[in-house]
C-alpha cells in the first residue's frame, strides 16, 4: 500500500463510515475493512478499477467526481479520502467542498509539485519532471492542477477548511519534509473539516 494511505489509515475511527474518493482498486477500502472494521464505499471511474474493487467485495459507486456527490446526502459518511486526486481534478476546490459536505471530516492526499527535486529539474532541464514519483509526460499526465503544499494551505483558508493535522512524506527525508514540507515533501497529507 501507498505511504499516504497508510499514514492516513490512524485518522480513521474504528468502525466509522468511508468514503473513498477515486478509490482505485479499492485496496486501501479493504485494508480499512479488515483492520478498523470501516463500512466503506467507493467512487471511481475506471471500469477495470471497478470490477478489481468489486472482486474485493466493495461497494462501488461509477462516478466522475468533478460533477460533484449530488447522490450523497449532507454528512452521510463519518470520514471522505481524496488520494492522490486532487490534482487530477478539473474543480478542485468544489471537490473539497463536496467531501466536507458529505463528510464530517476528510484526508487529502497529494503530489507535492513544489518539491526540490521538481524546480531543480525545471531550472537545470528547462522541462517538466518525469520520475518515479511523477512518472509522466507532459501531455499525457492526468494531473491538470499542479500544486503545492502552501497552495493546498492557501485554497483551504480561502474555503474556510480546518486542517486537523498534516504530514509529510519525503523519499529518506521525512524530518526535513516536516521541517520544510514546501521543499522536501514528495506527497503531503492533510486530516481536515469544515470550521467548527
């Protein structure tokens, strides 16, 4: 399993409602259903993501989240996870909207474009970064937001999200990406909720 998924996992009660946002395979669903006891749904758009979640025995909803969650009612789920999807949103911003509607709180994962590694290519190459954490091109890439942690704090005052808590991980360097998470962190995580 992915590192932010399971950093994520300690924000999620035992036993709690989740809805899964981009759900993938539906592999992190399963991890919470077997080790926290979570009901979990999932929402993806991949037919073949689909029927692998499905064969996992998950409820799975085929759904393009930029059109919204108009099929949830208001705080329908106790947790909503976004991972590593924002930034292949066309609306971010009403996505964050969206999840802290339906849920009482939400954890947002994402590639950190302001990484070290990613301006020194830049200013070295003249040319986007192709890697193993962001590994493609360009003109193929389902990222169409690039953003960074002090964008996603900025986007989150501007909507009156609270961040509960956040973490930051880093390839070798997670003390460094804690210390200066706009620099070194490769993948940022949030815990966040509407304002109290």
């Amino acid at each position: 399993m992915r590192q932010d998924l399971s950093h994520s996992a300690r924000w999620i009660d035992p036993g709690s409602r989740v809805l899964d946002l981009g759900c993938g395979d539906g592999e992190f669903l399963e991890f919470l259903r077997e080790t926290r006891g979570t009901a979990g749904t999932g929402i993806e758009i991949d037919e073949d993501n689909i029927t692998r979640a499905v064969g996992r025995g998950l409820n799975i909803v085929q759904q393009d989240l930029d059109r919204g969650l108009a099929n949830f009612p208001d705080q329908s789920f106790d947790t909503v996870v976004l991972a590593h999807a924002l930034q292949a949103m066309h609306y971010p911003d009403k996505v964050l909207a969206e999840m802290l509607r339906v849920g009482r709180q939400g954890i947002v994962t994402f590639p950190n474009f302001g990484h070290w590694s990613c301006r020194v290519h830049l200013a070295t190459r003249g040319r986007m970064p192709v890697s193993r954490f962001m590994p493609y091109n360009w003109y193929d890439t389902p990222n169409i937001h690039f953003c960074t942690v002090r964008d996603f704090e900025q986007l989150c005052a501007e909507l009156g999200v609270r961040i509960l808590a956040r973490d930051m991980v880093g390839a070798g360097a997670s003390a460094l990406a804690r210390a200066w998470p706009n620099l070194f962190a490769q993948t940022a995580i949030y815990h966040i909720t509407r304002p109290a």
